[in-house]
C-alpha cells in the first residue's frame, strides 16, 4: 500500500484536492444560498416573480443596478429585515458587484428564516456580461 501511495502521489494529491473544493463548493452554497446564473435569475423574475435584492453600497448601486430591485446595502441588512418580510414566500435573488457581499447577505436572510434565497453568481458584473438590462433610475 505504502508503495502504491508513493508511486501515484500525484493522483493521490489530485483526489484529495478535488474531494476538498467538492467540500467548500457544498458548504458555501449551503451557508450563502444556491447560486443562479443571470439568465437562471431572469427566468426566475419573469416566472415566478422573484424579488431581486442589491445588497451594494449607495454610490455603486446609484452607479447602475437590476431594473426594480431592492437596495438594502449589506451593512443595513440586519435592521431593515422587516421591509423584507412580506416577501418571505417569494424567491429572492440577492446580488452584489462579484457575488462575495451577496453571499454573506443569503445566510443572514436564510437565519431569519427566508427559505427561497439566491445568490447572484458573478453579481452585477455577471449580469452586465449578459446583456441584461441596467438601470440609474
């Protein structure tokens, strides 16, 4: 066995580190919410009226955003759940500038108690890179 494992280290190191990200890639859809693509979002948004919730600073969300989404910037979530709530039934797509802000956002809304979050893979940029319309308004 020793033999073996010396031999072929290498794919032994290759399944360890795959087995690994396999890991972190569950775990962090389980903390941050599933992630959606843009084109999984827009379909969600058209088809089953899900709320979209930019969870950016002011001055970036000022600076273009998803048409009719909801600014709740990361550092107010905690305080402004209760705008959140009668929304508790519907899925909500949480997004960011990259994903990172909105992933964080999922498991703060998944702890008190919202069950269908999702979280923007790519965030805003993800959403430009597709076409999908922005919006200053």
């Amino acid at each position: 066995m020793e033999a073996f494992l010396k031999d072929n280290l290498h794919w032994v190191g290759l399944a360890a580190f795959s087995g690994g990200m396999f890991l972190w890639q569950s775990w962090r859809a389980y903390a941050g919410g599933a992630g959606v693509s843009p084109m999984q979002a827009t379909l969600m948004i058209n088809r089953e009226d899900a709320v979209v919730v930019d969870v950016r600073e002011p001055a970036e969300y000022t600076g273009g955003h998803i048409p009719n989404s909801r600014h709740i910037p990361l550092s107010q979530l905690d305080k402004r759940l209760p705008e959140l709530e009668k929304f508790k039934g519907r899925s909500l797509i949480v997004n960011c500038a990259s994903g990172n802000r909105s992933s964080a956002a999922c498991a703060r809304l998944r702890s008190a108690g919202f069950e269908k979050v999702f979280n923007l893979s790519g965030g805003i940029s993800a959403w430009d890179q597709a076409g999908l319309p922005v919006t200053k308004k």
